[in-house]
C-alpha cells in the first residue's frame, strides 16, 4: 500500500520559523508567539522532533482509570446508603474520609462488592487497630484497600505529628508494614502543594522528595504507595506533570526496589476555584480531569462545583460523576492507553519539567532531605514565594478566572447560600512547625464582595 505522505517533502523546523516569521509582517518572534511559563519554560508556537531529545518510557493507561466517589463519614447508616448509590449510579471507586477510629469500619464495609470495587480511606490518625481490621477484611475478602496514611503530609498541612502511643509515627508506621501484608498502607499528599501555590516544578520535586523520605525511612513499604495529586487549568503542562511525576518516581523507586509502583490518585485543584458564577467551576474541573485521564492518573475523584461553600450533597457529588462518565463512556477517553504519545509538546513539557523537578529534588536531598528542609519552614518559604507571584498576577488581571476577576456579574449573590466558610480558617494553637497553608487566588476579592452584599 502506498504511504500517504511519501508525496509529501519534509518540512524542517527552520522553514517553519521562515514561513512564521514572514506572516507576522515584522513583528518580532519572540516577543509575539514565545511566552515563558512560571516553571521557566518557554512555550514555543510549534514544536516537531527537533524539540524531543528522546522519547520518555513511561506508560499511561488512560483505558483503565477509575472513577472515585468521595465521602465524609458521619452517619454510619448515611454513609452506606451513599456509597452503595454512588456505585450503582457510575462510581467505580470510593475513598472514605474518616476522622474517629471508633467508626465500625467492618460495619461501613460489609454490604459492599469488595471483590471489584478499590476502597481508600482518608484518615485523620494513625493507629495499629484500626489497620489490623482492615487487614482481617481485605485478606478475608481479597478486596483492594488503600489506606493512605501520610504522616509527613500531616506535618506539612497541620503543623504536628499524628498522635501516637509509639515514640515516633514512623515507629507506628514500621510496625504496621510488617502485620499489614493484603493493603497499601503508604500515601503521600501532592494536593498540598498545589492548593498551596507552589509551581509544578515544585510540586513534582517535593512530592518525590515527600515520598522518598518514606524510602528512607521504612524497613519494608506494602505496595502500591498512593501518591495523590491536584491538577490545574494548565491543560498540557498538567498531563506533563503527571507523566514526569510517574517517571521520577519509577527512576528514584528502582534505586531502592525495582518491584516498587505508585498509584496516582488525581483531583481537581481548590486553588482556582470560585464562590462566584461558580457554574465555571464545572468547566474548570472538566478539562482538569481531561488531564488527569490523558497524563495517567489510576483513580480519578472529581471536585463538585460547589464544593466550597456547600456541604456534601446529592446534585453536586451526580454532577461531579457525570462529568467523569460522560468523558469516559461518550467522549471515550477509555479507549486508548498513552493517548498522548506522539505529541512533540507533550513530550518535550514532560522532559522539561523532568529535569528542572530532578535538579530541585537533587538540591533538596543534598541539603539534608524534605523532612529536615519542612521543619526549618524552607519548604513553606519557597511555596509561598511561589503563590505570592501567582496571586500578583491575579490581582493585577494577568491571570485570568472568568466570572471573578474578568466578567465578573456584579448582581451575582452567594451570602445568602453558604453551608460552610469558603475562605482560610484562622485557628491559633501550639504547632511543631508553621504548617503549608492551602489559599485560593480568589479568596481576598470574594470576601470584599461579600462584605458589600
């Protein structure tokens, strides 16, 4: 069969820039059509193979992501009843946040098909039994339980260790690796970093420096270590992200366990989400989850539109899943694994943010690791020198949220239907360190719109 673009000529890199720069009739290149990014990468109009240095092994299993249904136990009863309907309405996952360990998790767990539905659990402690019961339901039932325990992620968001009856929570830890053999106890907390501010380089590097810290000190770590990650509007620097994230992972893993894997569980940022015309949010969280599918992500857990002023409800959480489904059973987005094989931009973004996270993670373990650079507040200083710049250009309307800073409609009225506080909650108390705090860009505008209602 003859191949169709043999009767075409190969067209170089530099006739392209030729034929660019004749068309913007003197106008100069780099000024026009380059604009550097946050993260220091100069995004070009065009990129061919000369832009690709070498094609990055890393697999993408786009056809396999689950879609994952959050919810807060409160109610035993309620949380049951919510659970078995989220899965009969298209959730193929749930993660269960769960603040008191006197929860009858056999209980929460017992009416549920445990034999094809991936459970992780979000929990506000650390402790031997609980985990013991969830080892004796997972080996009786050969379920898939995720417990997603994160002490360091505590550190960094609360400001203190998980309280504990051992001298250290990497003590409670190392006792739970050797009894816990059927459930992935490991997590690490890559939302923070984002919600917080922090650049994609910065949230690539601290997250793999969070995990390694974990390798470093484990005497054995149950597989498959959850690595949970936010995701933003930056469409292709987002899927880049989370294929440089599992590419430094396998590398940094293999000096430890070749046998070592990670699972990416991946959410919509908080950080530029609105309490006004927040019907965009639903546009936003979309094309995050775009990127979440096409960069890799396992297990996907939408962000409801109005997730920031109202409490867990029925409309919200339908909508959240349907976006999912849809871009799964209509758009079919679970048709093809490395869908974004072949694209010169992503592969080179993914390069690009490779090297640049691997010098900051190389730094960062050279200076004594994330752990000791968290406690000394280093890390919290370079976020929020981050996330002061974005917000700058928020501000100023360089970064734009439409219906917020651009469009915004100033009949628009919120105060009147908010379930919770939208904004940063200030509560002083005695803390290890000066925790990393999570901050929206709109946050400040929001609050004096609401002051003039």
């Amino acid at each position: 069969m003859k191949h169709l673009f043999n009767d075409f000529a190969p067209v170089s890199a530099k006739e392209w820039k030729q034929k660019i720069q004749f068309e913007l009739k003197g106008a100069d290149y780099n000024d026009t059509l380059i604009w550097n990014s946050p993260e220091d990468i100069k995004v070009k109009p065009f990129y061919d193979q000369e832009d690709v240095k070498e094609v990055l092994s890393v697999a993408t299993k786009a056809s396999e992501f689950k879609i994952c249904q959050n919810i807060f136990v409160h109610d035993l009863n309620k949380s049951i009843e919510r659970a078995l309907d989220s899965l009969n309405r298209g959730a193929e996952s749930i993660r269960f946040t769960i603040e008191d360990e006197s929860v009858d998790v056999a209980q929460l767990l017992e009416k549920l098909p445990l034999e094809n539905t991936p459970i992780f659990f979000h929990l506000n402690f650390i402790s031997i039994d609980f985990v013991q019961k969830l080892e004796a339901i997972a080996k009786a039932k050969k379920a898939t339980i995720f417990c997603n325990i994160d002490p360091i992620g505590q550190l960094a968001k609360d400001g203190n260790w998980f309280t504990t009856t051992e001298k250290s929570n990497f003590d409670t830890l190392n006792i739970l690796t050797k009894q816990a053999e059927s459930l992935s106890l490991i997590s690490v907390n890559g939302t923070l970093y984002q919600n917080a501010g922090a650049t994609i380089v910065q949230q690539i590097a601290y997250t793999l420096a969070h995990t390694n810290e974990y390798f470093n000190r484990l005497d054995a770590i149950p597989q498959p270590i959850v690595i949970e990650v936010a995701v933003g509007t930056n469409y292709f620097f987002e899927i880049a992200k989370l294929k440089a994230i599992r590419l430094l992972f396998n590398t940094i893993a293999a000096a430890y366990n070749p046998n070592w894997s990670c699972h990416l569980l991946v959410t919509p940022t908080k950080r530029n989400k609105t309490l006004y015309d927040y019907n965009v949010n639903m546009l936003r969280t979309t094309t995050e989850c775009m990127s979440a599918i096409i960069g890799g992500a396992d297990t996907i857990a939408n962000l409801p539109y109005d997730a920031l002023y109202h409490k867990d409800n029925e409309f919200g959480d339908r909508i959240a899943r349907n976006q999912l489904l849809i871009l799964k059973n209509e758009s079919h987005f679970d048709k093809v694994n490395n869908p974004s094989d072949g694209s010169y931009y992503i592969e080179s973004l993914t390069q690009q943010l490779t090297d640049k996270a691997l010098t900051l993670f190389k730094d960062i373990e050279a200076n004594g690791g994330f752990l000791k650079q968290l406690n000394e507040g280093i890390i919290k200083r370079k976020i929020q020198e981050s996330a002061d710049k974005e917000q700058d250009l928020f501000d100023n309307g360089k970064e734009i949220l439409l219906g917020t800073n651009k469009h915004a409609n100033k009949d628009d009225r919120m105060k009147h239907d908010l379930e919770l506080f939208p904004f940063v909650k200030i509560k002083p108390r005695k803390t290890l360190i000066t925790p990393i705090i999570e901050r929206r860009l709109a946050e400040k505008l929001e609050q004096e719109r609401l002051e003039k209602e």
